[in-house]
C-alpha cells in the first residue's frame, strides 16, 4: 500500500481530518508552486513563510492526520521541489554572506580613519 511509506500519517481520525488535510496539502502545493515560479525575484521573507506554512503542514500529519491516496501523491509532489527550494535559499544566504561581508569591510575602513584623533591631518598625495 503507498501510505505505508508515510507512517506517522495513519491514525484512527474521521473523514474531516482527512479532507482537512489534503486541503492543507493543496494549500501548500499552490503556495511551493506559486513562490517557486518567481523564485529568482522572491526575498528571503517569502522562503520563511512558505517554510512556516511547510512546518505546520508537517505537524498536521504528525499528529496523526490520516492520509489518503492523494495526500501520499501530494507529498511525493512537495518532496520533488525540495532542491530546488534548497538552492533557492542557498543563493539567498550566499548573498546575504556577501552583503554582512562588505559592510564589515566598510566598517572597518570606516573606524581605520575615526582612529586618529581630531587634531590629526590626512593628506592624500596623488602623483
């Protein structure tokens, strides 16, 4: 049976619970595929809440959320972005590295000069 690859989904819960979740589930589906379509555009923020909105789907399945054929295929969908969310946000913090890199950088050319006193002189000869 395919839900037995996701055994924390299985429990005892009524219909409701069931189409609840695979309403979340599509929630989500449309949420990954909307941010992913303008991933090269979105900010970091957008990642955050589409992660948030991954983690409270997950404990809703966690929590022993039954899972049918079609959240299982659902799942499968999500599980198939995951890279290419990840080297989204890997791009996200490499620039983000790069960015708190030049401003230390700045800050310390910055404070090289605020080191002499008021009574100090800089003359820049150029040749």
């Amino acid at each position: 049976m395919e839900a037995d690859r996701f055994p924390l989904f299985h429990s005892k819960a009524g219909m409701n619970e069931s189409v609840s979740l695979t309403f979340e589930l599509k929630r989500l589906a449309t949420a990954t595929d909307s941010l992913l379509s303008r991933a090269s555009v979105a900010d970091y923020e957008e990642f955050v809440n589409l992660i948030d909105l991954r983690e409270a789907t997950l404990r809703r399945l966690q929590e022993g959320g039954e899972a049918s054929d079609e959240d299982c295929a659902l799942i499968r969908g999500l599980q198939a972005h995951d890279q290419l969310l990840l080297h989204h946000m890997s791009r996200l913090k490499t620039e983000a590295a790069e960015t708190l890199l030049r401003i230390q950088q700045s800050r310390q050319g910055r404070n090289a000069y605020e080191g002499y006193g008021a009574q100090s002189f800089f003359i820049d000869k150029k040749n």
